[in-house]
C-alpha cells in the first residue's frame, strides 16, 4: 500500500511539474527571444530551481545566464510581497 501512495505521489507530481516546465519554456522563448531547443535547454532537470522561481513568483527576474532574464508575470502570485 506504501508503494502505491508512493508511485501516486511521484506521478501526480511529474504531471504537476510539466505543466510549469512548459509555462517556462514559453516565458523564455517570449523574453529572451530564444527558439524551442535552447529554452527547453534552460528548463532541464538541474535547473529545475528556475523554473520554481518562475512559477511560484519568488524572485523576479529570474537570472537564466547570458543575458537572458524571466519576468513573472502572474498577477497576485509572488510571495512575500
């Protein structure tokens, strides 16, 4: 039984983080003017932290390197401000 709420808990949290991961990659392409390949680039695994940022609004802009800043843009979503 521990396994099973184990293997839910996993998947609902991939389909979570998917839906984030795509939002980001299209606030990149947007902001920083970059095709598909490099923003997807910028959204990998070990830089899951950005894309946190960028969803739940804690540090806007998000520094992404090169040049390249994300802005979010969800009203009433930042925290502590």
């Amino acid at each position: 039984m521990v396994r099973l709420l184990v293997l839910a808990t996993i998947l609902f949290s991939s389909v979570a983080h998917a839906g984030m991961k795509e939002d980001f990659v299209e606030a990149v392409k947007k902001q920083c003017s970059v095709d598909q390949a490099k923003a997807e680039e910028l959204a990998t695994p070990g830089r899951t932290g950005n894309v946190i940022k960028y969803s739940v609004c804690a540090e806007t802009p998000v520094d992404l390197g090169n040049g390249c800043k994300v802005s979010c843009t969800k009203s009433g979503s930042t925290i502590g401000g």
